[in-house]
C-alpha cells in the first residue's frame, strides 16, 4: 500500500522530531562514586537535561561491570517494572521512583545491600538514545566506623574502603594530608 504524500510528510516531520529531541537531552549522573554500608539502602539518581517527563520512557539500570547479558538490575517500560528480565540477585530489592519520571529524574532505590552489589551501574534510556554510569562501593559495617576528628570538634564518621596490601596507617596519614 503507498503511503500518500500528506501521510509521508508527517512520518518525516515525527521522525526528525524524535531525533532531535533525543539528540538535545542528556543524562547526567554523579561523578563521584555511591558509597554505601552493606545491609543499609541506597538511592542511585540520574537526571535529563533538560527536564522532561520520562513516564512513557523505556529506562534500564544494568550492571556494566559483569559482562553478562542477563544484567538488568531495573527495567521500566510501558509504564510499569519489568521485573522478568531482572537478574535473581537484584529481585525483590529494587524500586523505581515513579513519581520522579514526571520531573526528568530517575531514582532507583536499592534495599538490603550486599558487598557484591559494588561495581558499574548504567542508566540507559533507548528512546533519546543516552545513558550514564554511576560506580556504588558498597562496605562493611565497621569500615563506616573509622572516626575522624573534624575542624569544628565533632567527631565524623567515614567510608574507609578495605584494599588488599592497604596499610591502615598509611591511609590514615595520607587522608590528613588530603
């Protein structure tokens, strides 16, 4: 069946729309990396830029350090979770934020964390064409219990990463020179 000049005209002017939506918004994650304590929660957040709604928007979190076909940690689409594509580690323990979508930000929570869920989490959103990596660095309960003093007297409690050859020390001395 030919399509009619009118009808052709209008698939010409949607399709460059779409292409120069998506080549005009951007996904923008932290940069710095998610530090987290094993057994707690945590929110991995990525925005649009510029803002749109994102509800009608295909979105997947993945894991990209595990080299797997089967590493969807979220997927969303038509509106809904799709939990079947999920890998068994992340079941159950995953929620998106849907009433985020409406302001172009993306918000994955993450519930009961285990040290393996350390590593490269990609958002990816098909329909503009565009993702972004957030690293989450997931520790043990009493690598979050190193005091530190603090200039205003307090005392703060940090994220100290255990590291095979790490000398405790050594690290100490190089986060007062910091």
């Amino acid at each position: 069946m030919k399509m009619k000049l009118k009808e052709r005209m209008c698939f010409l002017v949607v399709s460059l729309f779409a292409e120069v939506v998506s080549a005009t918004h951007q996904i923008t994650c932290p940069t710095e990396p998610i530090q987290a304590e094993e057994g707690g929660d945590v929110s991995l957040q990525c925005r649009l830029d510029p803002s749109v709604d994102l509800r009608k928007e295909t979105l997947d979190f993945t894991r990209a350090d595990l080299n797997r076909e089967d590493d969807v940690v979220h997927s969303y689409s038509d509106e809904k979770d799709r939990t079947y594509r999920q890998m068994d580690q992340y079941r159950g323990r995953t929620t998106l934020i849907h009433e985020d979508l409406i302001r172009g930000i993306i918000s994955l929570n993450i519930s009961s964390l285990t040290l393996t869920d350390s590593g490269l989490y990609t958002c990816y959103v098909p329909g503009l064409a565009d993702s972004a990596t957030i690293t989450l660095t997931v520790g043990e309960s009493a690598e979050f219990n190193t005091e530190f003093p603090s200039e205003e007297s307090e005392t703060v409690k940090k994220f100290v990463p255990k590291s095979d050859g790490c000398d405790l020390k050594k690290c100490l001395k190089c986060l007062f020179l910091i």
